[in-house]
C-alpha cells in the first residue's frame, strides 16, 4: 500500500490572486486603533514572557536564560528566552535533516498553502498582537509596526508563493524531437541557516520562511533583540501547519551557535541580514570550512549602508520643501535603524540655505517619546550598544571643526534609548559621519558647488564602501537620465524624487552591492532561485538501431 503522503498529481494549481497587504491608518477612534492600544495593554500588563528553544516541535527550558528590553523603558523587560548551545544546535541540525525528505517531497501546493495560511492568520488574528511584540520589543511607532510586523510580513509571505510558482514554470523551451526536455527545482542538500537582524520583524520571518518554502530546511538565530516577536511569528508558521523539524528556532549567543552551524558538513546556505562585520566574518569562516563542506555553500546577505540624498540644481522651492520631508522621513523614521536609511545629503550651494531652513523648521516639529504614547514621530534606538555607538558619532561631530550641528544632538539613556535627531553639516567630504554606517538618527549635509554634480555623483561612490540605496532629487527629465546613468552601480534600490527608505514587496526588490551585500533581491523570484539546486532531465521516447554518426560512413 502506498504511504499516505504519496500524493498524486491531479491538476495544476493556480494560487490565489496575490496582493499587497492593506495597510490601516489607525487614526484616532479608528477600530484598528482601539484594538492595537488593547493590545499593547495586555501586553505590558503581561510582560515578562517567557521563550524557550524549539527543537522538531519540542519546546526546551534550558534554564541559561537572557533577557529582551523594552528599549523605550530599559527597566521593563519584553522577555526572558532560553539559550541554546553547540550542543543543541547540533540536535537542531539533526531533526531538520531528519525532517528534509519529507518536507521536499509535501507537493508545492501543500508548502504553500502553509505560508499562504500563516499571512492570513497574521492579517486578522494576530495583527495587534505582533505588532504590539514589535513596538515594545524593538521601539517602532505604530506605522512602522504596521508597515513592518502587518504588511511586509504577510507580503513576503505572499509573494513568495507567487514567485515560487514562476520559478517552478520555468521550463526548456526546446524539445527535439522524441525527446522531452524538464526542469526541477531541488532543495539544497543539507539545511539553511537563517540568522535574523532586529529591525525587522518582516525580515526575520523571510530569512526563515523563503527557503522553507522552497523545499529546505532551517536552523533559525533570531536577533537577542527582537526574540519575542520573532518567537511569535514561529508560532504564527507552527499554527498555519509547518511540521516540526523544517524551522528550528535557536536562539542563544552568536558566535557559539554560528561555530557549530557552519562547522557541520551538512551546513548548504547561510541566510543572513545584520552588519558587514559580522557577515565578512561568517563568509571567511565558511571559507575556511570549505573542504568540509558536501556541497558548495550558497551565501546570501544583506548589511549596511550609507544611502544618500542627491539634489540637483535645477530643483526650485517647491522641489526643496518636498526634498526636506523626504529627508526627515528617510532618516529619522525607526530612529534611522533601517539599512536603507538617508544617512547623507548633497546640496548645491545655491539651494543650500533654503534647504536648510525647510530641514531644520520639519525637525522642530518631532516629537520623540515611549511607542505606547501613540502622538511621536521617534522612539528610542534599540539598546545600549547602538546608543554609545550613535552617541559616539554626534560626539565626533560635536568636537570636529569641519563638522556643525545643525538641529538635534542631545541624548539620554535615563529610561529609555533616546537619541535626538541630528542633522550634521560638514565642510569635509570625507568626515567620519559621511563615510561611516551609523544606524541611527544622525544625517550629515554636504554643500557642493553647483557646477560640480557630476563630480559629486562620482564623490558619492568613492567615500564610502557602501551600495544599498540611494535618491535623485531633480526636475529635467535630461538631469535626472545623468543623474540616474552617474549612480548606477551606487544603490542596489534607486529613488528618483522619492527618499532611501521604503521598499515594498512586490514592487521595488530589494538589496544591494558593494560591501552592502550579495544583492539577491528579497521580494523576488531571484532570492528564492538561491535556494534551490536545479536537476535537468532528458527523456528519450525512441530507441536508436546504431551507434555510428553519418558523418562517419564512407
């Protein structure tokens, strides 16, 4: 008798339409308002919980504990999680290759169905609840939860499906004749490791989720500081139906774990979002291992960047107001903790004090406070390291004499990780804050001379090691073609008219090169092409009689 997850082939499933999330406005009195505010109560109220390890479904206390902040009062803790250790990551290891044939072998629409499910529960059921684990755990304000831990999440959930289904169409379009040419989409051998970053709770699910989707299965870290929402986007996935062992959640101290997963022979990718130190690190220690190795590892990362605003002279009053807010958004929403974050402006001389002044008087209206008082535009930063480090630059900035601080510049880590928004001008194209990833809320101007913006599209590329995103402000559409050619291998994401920030799924994929990462397109049919091993199969129909060639007959 033939086991029971033998599943014919009876049709070709098509997908439901797959769409962008709907986003909510949560204005004052709305429902989603009232249901979100219930649920940051419950929450805090709640507080502290507690997150073990999961091994093939198995939740494990393993009583080496650490603890998750709420960064906007340092004194509340989100969470208490259990560590791992090499020890169980090992098992971990060990029951998702146990779980592998299994999981490749569910047909595609069963995968799918698992994340297609999850992106409707996190849609209605556990909208609130997640995005309340992202504002206290991580310090977003309530648009950013919902861009971020409503939207995103459910979006990569969704068009994951969608381009999986591309990938899988992609077949050879010749076929001579009694041949019959194909073309299947393996798993990796062996399992994927996914380690997560905190700014984005959507991120941490797609590091998982993507190759899971494919076929694989994954040795999750989540970031320390952002385990509980991420803990709960693991049983967001455990409830839509992912069997235990195909994600196995671990978190626990870095370097440990990282040692053990790249150590194993088993070990097929590395998944990962965080900073360029860590992931230069992570590369030369697979290299390192690489005779060890069964099969060549696949890498894919995303890391920092020092993403840039260029203005253009030809941009009149108007242009330079909208350029302003575009900057306050890019750089100071979540605190300037977005890879993509504006980090530094360039402004023709000319526009310079009139940019300024529309800068400085959009700044004066932030407001800056805990994410459970809905009214702030900012929160804190995420932890003590980041605020030292922040801290450290608009020190810098404060001491350096080619350096003025223009707004902002104070801190204050009494209750919570509070930094200013600052805006720094430098008359040194070179300074620390135009060179240097901070992560955080700090942008630095620079005024050059309206005869050089080709020079200055050339300075961007050349100051800084970093290629993420990057914005044209102009109006003539032959300045803006320049433009566009000048800084094209500047920024994996390009804006034109619009700021650094804000890349959706579905329309704008997104990464970048340089030191800023593999640049494999999360959001795309291109990043789940990195996670399959392709196999191409030749059918012969026809028996041949001989083996001589015409070509070898007399």
């Amino acid at each position: 008798m033939a086991h029971s997850l033998q599943t014919p082939s009876l049709a070709h499933f098509k997908l439901p339409t797959i769409d962008n999330e709907p986003m909510h406005s949560y204005a004052p009195g709305s429902v989603e308002r009232q249901k979100l505010q219930a649920a940051l109560e419950e929450m805090r109220a709640q507080a502290p919980f507690e997150v073990p390890v999961v091994i093939n479904g198995e939740k494990i206390y393993t009583g080496k504990t650490s603890q998750q902040l709420n960064p906007s009062e340092h004194k509340s803790v989100l969470c208490t999680y259990h560590e791992g250790d090499a020890a169980l990551t090992q098992k971990a290891i060990d029951g998702a290759l146990a779980a592998r044939a299994r999981w490749e072998a569910l047909p595609f629409n069963e995968r799918a169905a698992v994340f297609l499910k999850a992106a409707d529960l996190l849609s209605t059921k556990y909208r609130y609840k997640m995005m309340a684990a992202t504002m206290l755990g991580q310090g977003k304000n309530i648009w950013q939860a919902e861009i971020d831990s409503a939207a995103e999440l459910c979006d990569f959930l969704r068009f994951n499906c969608k381009y999986a289904e591309e990938v899988y169409q992609q077949q050879p379009p010749k076929n001579s004749p009694g041949v019959w040419n194909r073309v299947e989409f393996r798993a990796l051998e062996g399992f994927v490791f996914a380690v997560t970053p905190f700014n984005f709770t959507a991120i941490a699910g797609n590091l998982p989720g993507a190759p899971a989707l494919m076929g694989n299965v994954v040795l999750w870290k989540p970031s320390p500081s952002a385990v509980y929402s991420n803990y709960l986007v693991y049983e967001l996935l455990e409830e839509a139906g992912l069997p235990a062992g195909v994600i196995q959640f671990v978190p626990g101290p870095a370097e440990e774990i990282c040692a053990k997963a790249l150590s194993s022979p088993d070990f097929a990718s590395l998944h990962f979002t965080g900073s360029t130190h860590v992931f230069r690190k992570l590369w030369k220690d697979i290299g390192n291992n690489i005779d060890i190795y069964k099969s060549y590892p696949r890498i894919v990362g995303e890391t920092g960047g020092k993403n840039f605003h260029l203005l253009h002279p030809d941009l009149q009053s108007a242009d330079l107001h909208h350029a302003a807010l575009q900057t306050i958004r890019g750089a100071f929403e979540f605190q300037g903790q977005k890879c993509s974050a504006t980090s530094r402006v360039y402004v023709p001389k000319s526009l310079a004090p009139e940019f300024k002044k529309f800068l400085v008087a959009e700044h004066a209206k932030i407001t800056q406070g805990p994410v459970h008082e809905f009214q702030h535009f900012m929160g804190p930063v995420i932890n003590k390291f980041a605020f030292d480090k922040i801290k450290s630059f608009i020190d810098y900035a404060t001491q350096d004499a080619d350096c003025e601080i223009l707004a902002g510049g104070k801190t204050d880590d009494s209750v919570g990780y509070y930094i200013q928004p600052t805006i720094v001008v430098a008359k040194n194209p070179k300074t620390k804050t135009l060179v240097d990833e901070i992560f955080g809320p700090v942008v630095t101007i620079y005024e050059y001379e309206d005869s050089q913006f080709e020079e200055t599209a050339k300075l961007i590329g050349e100051t800084t090691q970093y290629a993420l995103t990057g914005s044209l402000f102009a109006r003539n559409r032959e300045n803006i073609t320049i433009g566009t050619n000048l800084l094209r291998h500047l920024a994996g994401n390009f804006y034109v008219n619009d700021k650094s920030t804000g890349a959706v799924v579905g329309q704008q994929p997104f990464g970048g090169g340089r030191a800023s990462g593999t640049n494999d397109k999360a959001g795309s049919f291109t990043l789940l092409t990195r996670f399959v091993s392709t196999r191409a199969i030749k059918e012969n129909f026809v028996p041949i009689s001989d083996f001589i060639y015409p070509s070898n007959l007399q």
